[in-house]
C-alpha cells in the first residue's frame, strides 16, 4: 500500500500539544524572569543617580542609605535590603555596592536564581 505525500501534511495532535507546552514554558520563563530584570535597571539606575549627585562623598553612611531606600520605595524595589548595600568611605574616597540575589518560583521546586553585583565608585583612592 503506497500512500502519496501530499496526504501527509501538518503536525499530529501530540506534536501540536508538546510545541504549545514548549512555549507556554517559554512564556511563563519569560513573565517571571522579565520583572527581575526591570527592578536591576531600577537599583542600577539608583546607583547612577546617586554618583550624580554632586554632594555624596559629603554625605554620611546613613543618608546615602536612606536616600537610595527612599528611591527604592519610590520605584517599587522590594529585593535589595539594608544588608546588601555595602558602603566603604575613606577619605574623599567612596564606594557603595549592592550585592543580592533574587530567587524566584517557576513551577513545583524549580526555581530561577539570578545575582547582581553593582557598585560606584566617587573621589580618589
């Protein structure tokens, strides 16, 4: 029995049923990691924003870290705590950095890790 190509045509219901799951995996990838993404610009852009400002190096450990908590609360960063922020001052010599981590739930126990390392550097060593 000899069947002809052109009857053979189109995916079969599994195929059409795995490459949906392929991409809803995909898009649900996409809807959790995208945010995490869009709150690093946030810090990084506190970060510029903050080497800006001309008076930083005046400035004690505890208004820079209250100025950069008060944009986070402004901008909705909720990941970045008081004890990733790292402030070292010698001097007319500053360096603030953020380090931290953020894990999110994808589906079950698999989860996504991602770690950002940011940091400024004002004045002279």
């Amino acid at each position: 029995m000899k069947l002809s190509s052109n009857r053979q045509q189109g995916l079969t219901l599994i195929s059409t049923l795995l490459l949906l799951g392929l991409i809803g995996f995909f898009v649900l990838l996409g809807v959790k990691v995208v945010p995490v993404y869009l709150d690093h610009s946030k810090v990084s852009n506190a970060l510029k924003a903050l080497e800006a400002a001309g008076n930083v190096q005046s400035q004690s450990e505890f208004e820079i870290r209250n100025d950069l908590s008060k944009r986070f609360n402004m901008n909705y960063v909720y990941d970045v705590t008081q004890d990733d922020i790292k402030i070292t001052k010698n001097g007319s010599y500053l360096k603030v950095a953020i380090q931290y981590e953020v894990v999110k739930k994808l589906i079950g126990n698999l989860s996504i890790l991602a770690e950002f390392n940011d940091a400024i550097e004002v004045g002279d060593k």
